[in-house]
C-alpha cells in the first residue's frame, strides 16, 4: 500500500512539474524575460505580527511595486514538510523562479531538499546557514544585522533613561540575541556611562502572558526603557506602555503601540535584499548565494522617532547611524564579560567580523545570565 | 519597600492575580463538565476562540463588555458542539475535544487576522492599590472586574452543585448514568447544558486573555493556558473553590521567574520558569491520597472507568 502511494504520489508530482515544465519553458529562459518573474515567500506566522514576518511583509509589499515582478505569499507555514509543499507548490502552480524561506527551521532539510529537486529555480533562506561545501549552489542566505539598528536604540535610550535602567526582554540566549543585548548596552554607555541593561530570558519565542509578566517585572525593578528580542514584540511594547515608561522596539515598526513612550526601534530593511535579487534575476545575472550587511549595506534601519525621544537623544542617534554607515565599529575592546570577568572583545572588531557571530556572553553592564 | 523580597513578593501577588483569571475562568468551566462525567479537552481551542471574539467584537462595538458576552457566546457553541457530537453513540468525548481544539484554534485564526493590528478598546481595571504609595504594589493591585466574577462564579458553582436540585442533578449524572437514567435524568441533555456552560465560562477566560492581560490579540496569545487549566480541575480534586486556589497558586508561581530575574537572581531561569509545574507536582505528591482522589473523582469519566 505504502509503495503504490509514494509511487502514485511521485508521478503525479513530476507530471506536474512536467506540465509547468511545458507550459513556461526552461527556468532559465523564463527568468531572462523582463516581466516574467515570480517570486514567492513562505512566512512561519502572520504577515501583520508586529514582528519578523510584518518586516519581511513590509518588504514583500514594496517589491510588489517594482514592475515585471509577481509575488506570492503564504503565511502560517509551520517548520515541517508544510513547507517543502508549499515551496513546490509555488513552484509548479505559479512559476516561482525564486523562493525566500523566512523561518530559521525551514533551511534543513526542507530548503537544502528541495532546492536539490529543482535546481533551476533560486532559494533564499533568512538566516546565515548556507554552507558553501555542503549545501546546493541554487540556495543561499542573506539576514540583516539587526545588532546595529539595537546599537541605535541604546543610544537614543541612554539619553531617555531616568534611572539609568534599561530593561530588556529575550527569549533564548542565542547568539543573534545576546549580540542585540550588547549592543544595547553599548550604545547607551556610549551617550550615559553609568547606563545598565537588565536581561529578562522567557525561554521561549512566543509566550505572551510571560513576556507581559517579564516586561512588568522589568519596570517593577526600576527600568524606565524597555525593550526586547521576541518574535511578536506586541505585548511587550504595550505592556510597558501601560505601565508608563519609555520602549524601544524590535523587528518591524511597534511605534503605533506606544504613542506616549515610543523612541525609536530596530528594523530589517529586507527589501534592499529583495529588490537586489528581483534586479540580478531580471538582468539573468546569478544571485549571490550569501548576502548580508547592516547600516553600511542599508539592510536594516530605525523606526522614526516616536514621542519618548528627546531631542538630544534624537540628535545621538542620527549622529550614531552615520558612524556605522561609515563602518565605524560597535564592538571595540578590552570589553569584559558579566560573569567572569574575562576580556572577550580584545580589540575593535569590525560589525561584521565573523568572531561576533559566535557571541556567547553578555558584557560587563548588563545584569542578566545566559543560563 | 523596596528590598528583593518586597518585589518579588509583590510580583508573585501581581502575577496571581492577572495570569490566574483565564486559568479560573476554564478550571471552572470544566469542573462544571466534568462533575457530569464529559471530559472537554477542546477548551484550549475555547479559549483561543473566546479571546479572537473578545477582541473583534470590542474593536467593532466600542464596547468591551459586548466584547465579552460575544467570547462567552462563541465558547458556548463550541461547547455545545462537543455536547452534541458526544450524544452520538460510539463517540470518544478525549477525542472530539483534541479535534474541537483545532477547530476553535483554526477558526480563531482564520476569522483573527484582521484583528492583530487594530487597537480595540480594553477591559479597565479597578485600582485597588490606590491607598499605597508604593507604585508598583498599586500596579499589582490593579484588579480587572473579571477576576471577581470569576470568583465569584466559582463560589456560586461550588454552592450550587452542593445544595441545589441542579446540582445534585449534575453530579448524579456524573457519577452513575445508569441511575439518572433509571430516575429519569436525560444523561445527555444534561452533559450537553454543561459542555455548554462550561464553553461559556472558557470564552470569557479568553476574552480575559485579549481585553486586559497581555491585552492584545494574536496567534501566539494561549500557547498552551487551555490545556493546563483542565490539567488544574484534577489539581483541584473537581472542586470549583480549589480551582480558583489552583488557578491563584498557578498564576503566583509563574510569575517566580521573570520576577527572580528582575531582582538579579539570574542564574537558572529555565528552573524557575518551571516553578508552576514543579511547586504542583509538589502538592500534588504531598496531598495525595488514593482513597479521596477516588472519593472525589466523577465515576463516569472515562479517566475513572
């Protein structure tokens, strides 16, 4: 029974990428043609979450603009086989020429197979695990250094800060966001020397009541800036609201949400990638299999200030944006850890230097532990 | 007032009181179900539904009571769907209730995404804390309406299955469908106006969820509470007063973690976070007693046979 299925369901998968095979031509051929290119983007949640799919949406509504590109969306696709059919689909039924996979589970083995299947259709995946030896040539990479956009909001928060208490909410102690927590703290002690980042770790991406919990007990401990590394930073920004102090947001725009405390907050800006790869795909030109940048690469950007910024702080964080469009480095040593004490930045560490992405400490300043 | 203690003590009085309404709210909706011998597994999905509802209606009416009444309606006809599906013969009341769980989950979704990013107006909370001068105890006391209908409903429920006919109804059913019948009790008539009941009571812990605490709606908004309240009704040995006590316990304990981690106490957060669970494990270990839980236990659910 099992072998007549998996038979009945392997012919009917490669009739059908026959038939899309007919009906369009070669992928090559297809893609060279100006006006012909579809792109299609699998999001793990909801486009309009406050948060890491509303960016890429944002994005995705911008390239709709572009002229000669189609796009197709589909949302909710959780981290399992879901979303090699999705991807196929997008393939066979609409004619994708590339795909963006936006959820950090969906690179293995979904992307890395799929991506096998058709290797005249380009993959792209939101997170830096392309593997150059391993992985085919048709998929790639390309994230954001979201870290720098957070230096930002530590600038402008340092300068906002009554008692010098920031308060910050994550959700795993993983590199990408211990890095944004560091930067946080660095950019405030870069405008207040005696500025602290409080860590609150719920343990999970999406937990609401204890991310509401967290947030309230961060206030309660006398932060009177908050801010946070969780997938949908919604609740977080309006429970801080409530609550009367300031907020800096995380991922897309939260500045609707807090029309008292809002500052500013860090951003993709994923539609400079997007644009990039709709350009090269319509020249024929091939991708570049990893693309990534911050300030310097305009792949990320701040939310425009909100009613907490003060003018100085405003007039900081502008100042700061174009230091690190001009490269100038956020991470410059001797920087000790919080818990040993060990100098682990020993020199000025260029952003985008490698050594950075292996971050597994949170520096001296930040009151908070990874375990 | 302001030592590591105070705050961690007022945190975990904070916690109790806004984490545990929507625990409240579904531990005493099921225990309402459950005394009549139906397991309702699908109030997770209630609860996610109720919360949707809450919010899109007070986004749409300007009013979030309208909003609540809406989420406890919505509730009750997912409950009474459960009811009905489970009068048919040869049906598994664990199973509909996974399946009904999905169902309320995915409709909540389906029906929620234009609701994510409007802001709908909220439930206000009463300031009892207004006589202190300690702001963040009179943020902790920040008591929303719902609590108090939650306990008291809770009180009133008690109260009646102890001492009214209605009550007496509802447990004889629970205990022995053989001798409702032979009284003359519609067994499912019976069950169904529970499931009902209970759906209702479930919604509005929802509506709790999207108009006061967090106080927003989107996907991720229950991630699990629906499941744990019903785990809380064995908790409580199926009675409605101990299910506010576990609910209040529940909610104290979870907020442990992050308040720990606010006053500096960061090392081992995974095991504080786990706090809920293991301080009910604890109790459950230390309370226990094979003769009452069996006591206690409705006879006709299907745990029990």
């Amino acid at each position: 029974m099992a072998s007549v299925e998996f038979t009945r369901r392997t012919l009917l998968r490669s009739s059908a990428a026959g038939a899309a095979g007919l009906a369009f031509g070669f992928g090559g051929v297809r893609r060279a043609l100006a006006g012909d290119l579809t792109i299609g983007i699998v999001y793990v949640g909801a486009r309009d979450d406050f948060g890491w799919n509303q960016a890429h949406a944002v994005a995705m509504d911008a390239l709709k603009q572009v002229a000669g590109v189609k796009v197709v969306e589909e949302e909710n696709v959780p981290e399992t086989d879901a979303c090699a059919k999705t991807m196929e689909s997008m393939i066979n039924l609409d004619g994708a020429g590339l795909i963006l996979a936006t959820s950090f589970g969906y690179y293995t083995p979904f992307v890395v197979d799929v991506a096998k299947k058709y290797p005249k259709v380009e993959f792209r995946h939101a997170a830096p695990l392309w593997n150059k030896d391993k992985d085919p040539k048709n998929a790639g990479s390309y994230f954001g250094y979201l870290n720098q956009a957070h230096y930002i909001d530590g600038v402008a928060a340092g300068l906002c800060t009554k008692s010098n208490k920031i308060g910050f909410v994550a959700a795993k102690p993983i590199a990408s966001v211990l890095s944004n927590i560091n930067s946080v703290l660095l950019g405030a002690r870069k405008t207040n020397p005696n500025a602290t980042v409080q860590v609150i770790f719920t343990g999970d991406w999406s937990l609401p009541v204890r991310e509401a919990e967290a947030a309230n007990a961060l206030v309660d401990a006398g932060c009177d800036v908050v801010t946070c590394h969780v997938d949908g930073p919604k609740v977080v920004i309006e429970t801080a609201e409530k609550r009367g102090v300031k907020t800096c947001g995380h991922n897309a725009s939260q500045a609707p949400l807090a029309p008292k405390g809002f500052i500013t907050g860090a951003e993709y800006k994923w539609e400079t990638i997007y644009k990039q790869y709709a350009a090269e795909l319509g020249k024929g030109q091939p991708l570049p299999n990893m693309l990534a940048g911050g300030y310097e690469g305009d792949m990320v950007r701040n939310t425009p200030f909100g009613a907490g910024a003060s003018d100085e702080a405003k007039k900081a964080a502008l100042a700061a944006i174009e230091d690190l469009k001009a490269k100038k480095p956020i991470y410059v040593g001797p920087l000790k850890d919080n818990k040993t004490g060990k100098i682990v930045i020993d020199k000025a560490y260029d952003n985008l230097d490698p050594y950075l992405d292996q971050m597994d400490y949170l520096l001296e300043g930040v009151i908070g532990s990874i375990t | 007032m302001n030592t590591p203690l105070a705050i961690v003590l007022i945190a975990m009085l904070g916690g109790a009181i806004r984490v545990s309404t929507p625990f409240m709210f579904v531990a005493v909706g099921e225990c309402l179900t459950e005394k009549s011998g139906r397991i309702n597994l699908g109030l997770e999905g209630t609860l996610v539904l109720g919360a949707m509802v809450a919010y899109a209606g007070s986004y749409r009416t300007g009013s979030p009571w309208l909003g609540v009444l809406l989420a406890g309606l919505a509730g009750s006809c997912l409950g009474a769907m459960h009811g009905v599906i489970c009068k048919l013969p040869r049906v598994n009341d664990v199973a509909v209730g996974i399946a009904m769980m999905l169902f309320g989950t995915g409709v909540a979704f389906f029906f929620g995404k234009p609701y994510i990013q409007p802001t709908a107006p909220r439930l206000v909370s009463i300031p009892l804390g207004a006589w202190s001068d300690n702001a963040d105890l009179g943020s902790a006391l920040n008591v929303n309406p719902l609590f108090f209908v939650g306990v008291l409903a809770a009180l009133a429920l008690g109260w009646a299955l102890r001492n009214t006919r209605w009550g007496l109804i509802v447990r004889t059913v629970g205990d022995s469908a053989a001798a409702a019948r032979a009284i003359g009790i519609s067994v499912d008539l019976v069950r169904f106006l529970t499931t009902t009941a209970g759906g209702f009571l479930a919604g509005i812990g929802g509506a709790f969820l999207s108009l006061s605490y967090p106080g927003s709606w989107n996907q991720g908004l229950s991630s699990g509470q629906g499941l744990m309240a019903v785990a809380l009704v064995i908790f409580a040995r199926w009675s409605p007063e101990r299910c506010v006590l576990a609910a209040l316990l529940f909610g104290g304990a979870g907020a442990i973690g992050p308040a720990l981690q606010s006053i500096g106490v960061t090392q081992g957060y995974y095991f504080f976070n786990a706090a809920p669970y293991i301080l009910t494990l604890g109790i459950m270990v230390a309370t226990s007693s094979a003769k009452r839980s069996a006591r206690d236990i409705p006879g006709e659910l299907a745990m029990a046979k």
